[in-house]
C-alpha cells in the first residue's frame, strides 16, 4: 500500500519561499515522485517530478522559480518554490506513478496560499 507523508504547505507573502516535502512508503524502484497542484476552479497540473530516468525535472512556466530535490533512495521529494505569486495558490499534491502500469497514487495534498 503506498502512503505519502506530505508537508510545508501555509501561507507565504508574495515573493517569498517554500519547501513542500513529500515522503512515500510502499513503492519501489518502478515508481517516480511528482508534485501537482490544483487552484480553485482550475485543472491539476504538474509542477515537477522525477523523470522515468530519475532526472529532476520542472514544468517550462515554473523553471527559474521552482526546483525538485531528492534523497538518495528517491522515497522522497522536495519542492523548493521561491519568488512565490499569488497565482501559485493552489493545493499541491505528492503523486507516485508506477512506470510500467501507468497505475498512480496520490497524497491528501497540502495548501499553498500566497498573499499579502
């Protein structure tokens, strides 16, 4: 059973910075990472994840803004968000997908809010 610990979500003036971190148990190495996010009244997307050859890697309309990091094992991801805009509010959300299966798993996610 895969499970996520996820956490450093809050509040956060523009401008400022977070690290979301996400830890997930009961996945293997067929598994990659990713983080996701959902704004109010608006589709989830990716923010970042671990590419199928264990590669950080940055949605193109976040790069110079947010960064991923991993342990050695890769069981957990950071999220390192600076320069935050109020349109990055959104809830984020730990997503593990299985390469071969395409079968994924999701944490409860956690609330980003950024203003003044």
């Amino acid at each position: 059973q895969v499970q996520f610990v996820e956490s450093g979500g809050g509040l956060v003036q523009p401008g400022g910075s977070l690290t979301l971190s996400c830890t997930a148990s009961g996945i293997t190495s067929d598994h990659r990472l990713n983080w996701y996010r959902q704004a109010a009244g608006k589709e989830r997307e990716l923010v970042a994840g671990i590419t199928l050859h264990g590669e950080p890697k940055v949605a193109d309309s976040m790069k110079g803004r947010f960064a991923i990091s991993t342990d050695g094992g890769q069981n957990t991801v950071n999220l390192i968000m600076n320069n935050l805009r109020p349109e990055d509010t959104a809830v984020y959300y730990c997503n593990a997908i299985d390469i071969w299966s395409r079968h994924d798993y999701w944490g409860q996610g956690t609330q980003v809010t950024v203003s003044s």
